[in-house]
C-alpha cells in the first residue's frame, strides 16, 4: 500500500466516505461481539476434544498432507519457529485494521464492500465456533506436534483453564487465515499495480505460520475459505456492481435509427 498503487477503476458512483465515527463504533463493536461470543464456548472442553480427534480422523482419510511435515520445517532452529510465532502474535489483527484504514482513506466504495465481506466471514466463523467447538493441533496428544509458542515463544495464549481473553478451543475456521486471504484479494480488488498478486504472500505466509505453530489444522483453513467465498459470493464488489450497472444501461439505452436505403430509388 503506497503512493504508486492505483485504484483498478474509478470509484464506481463516486461513493462518498462513510463517517469515521459510526465506522470506528461499528468495527470496534464487531470486534467486542465476536470476543465475547468466542467465550460462550469455552466450557466445552470434553467436545472440543473429541471434535479434534475427528478432524485428526477427516484428514486422514482425506489423504491431507500432516501438519507435522510444516512443522518440521519450523523446528531446524529457534529462529524460525520464533519468527513463526511472532508472525501469528503480531500480525493477523494489526494487518487487518491497516488494510481497512487505507481503504477507508483511498477506495471508499472498496471499504464499504470490504468491511461487510469480514462483518459477514467472521459473524459465521462465531457461529461454527458456539455449535463446533474444536482443540487446535497443539493440544491433541494424537497429532505429536509441539506447542511452539509455548516451546519458542512467544505466546499470546495462556493455559486454556485460566486463559479469559481468548477461547482456544475456536480453531475452526481459522481467521488468521479468512482475514489474510480476504486483506489480499482486497488488495488485488481495488488496485491495479502489475504486482498487486504478491498480496497473496500474506495468506501463503500466514498458512505456513498457524500450520506449522500447532495452531490449526489444514481443514481450519479450507473451511475459512470456504466461508470466505461464499461472503464473496453474496456480497458484491464494486467492480462487479458497476459493470452490472454498464450492462443495464447498455440494455436500456435505445438502438441508433438505421438508415433507411432504397433500393432502386436511383436511377
């Protein structure tokens, strides 16, 4: 995001800006609603373990590669499995609210249309998390995996018994990933810089990081695109809107009089 990116379009209609109070109440009200829906299921440990073993099950018989294979590549040294961890800590949230913020400043209508696809991706990620509740890959003993963070660090989560600012059983969707992917295909929507597909460096780069960390499973991810897609699929973006809109008054603007030749008339 920087002075030479380029919108891909004109703002179709000209949206005007929506106003920078109402947005701020609205997406810090999103926010506080997911926070605490997440903790309505953090007493169903008993399920949450029993739906990971399943997942384990899915996965295998999928014939999905083991998330152990990333997390090999993590473990040649501290390094790695640090930056790893970081990455998941620093990242996710912080990215999100930029990419919103320079929408909000430069493509307006791109904002608006942006800011429902995740209103709407992460009010149904809520939703699979209270009736799926699901332990991530480090907790269940039957993957063998190491809990980076807690190994390598650092760690934003807690032992889950004590942990009241997180629910840790809420691994599927993951959003680190519907949030990474969606934060790039915005990108590559409202811009029209040759290399605006390198965007998806930071979905890729975030797949890497909560499969090898331990922290979700492949279906995590699959199941967030999924979600995302189908966000994506409901709610229009502004290109796709305008060139409806060009399509409409192409049907409805009148044919050009043809000219009349008659044959004949000239001798």
């Amino acid at each position: 995001m920087n002075a030479r990116t380029e919108p891909s379009e004109a703002e179709p209609g000209a949206t005007a800006r929506p106003p920078l109070v109402r947005e701020l109440l609205l997406v810090v009200g999103l926010f506080l609603v997911y926070k605490f829906g997440r903790q309505l299921v953090t007493g169903h440990t008993t399920e949450a373990y029993r739906n990971a073993g399943r997942v384990w099950d899915w996965e295998r018989t999928l014939h999905l590669p083991g998330e152990g294979s990333v997390q090999s590549l993590l473990l040649h040294g501290d390094t790695l499995a640090h930056l790893a961890n970081t990455y998941y800590a620093t990242v996710h949230f912080p990215a999100t609210v930029a990419f919103l913020v320079w929408l909000y400043l430069k493509r307006p209508a791109h904002y608006v249309w942006a800011r429902r696809v995740l209103a709407v991706l992460t009010g149904a990620a809520l939703v699979l998390h209270l009736v799926f509740p699901l332990a991530p890959p480090r907790m269940l003993a039957a993957a063998g995996l190491v809990d980076t963070a807690k190994v390598y660090g650092p760690s934003v989560y807690g032992p889950p018994q004590t942990d009241t600012l997180s629910n840790q059983f809420a691994a599927m969707p993951s959003l680190h990933f519907a949030w990474a992917l969606m934060v790039a295909i915005g990108l590559i929507v409202a811009t029209r810089s040759r290399w605006r597909r390198l965007w998806l460096l930071h979905p890729l780069v975030t797949l890497v990081v909560i499969v090898g960390t331990a922290n979700h499973y492949w279906m995590d991810a699959l199941m967030a695109t999924a979600l995302l897609g189908i966000a994506l699929a409901v709610i229009r973006s502004p290109q796709r809107t305008a060139t409806t809109a060009g399509r409409a008054q192409e049907k409805l603007a009148p044919a050009e009089p043809r000219e009349n030749v008659l044959v004949g008339a000239v001798r």
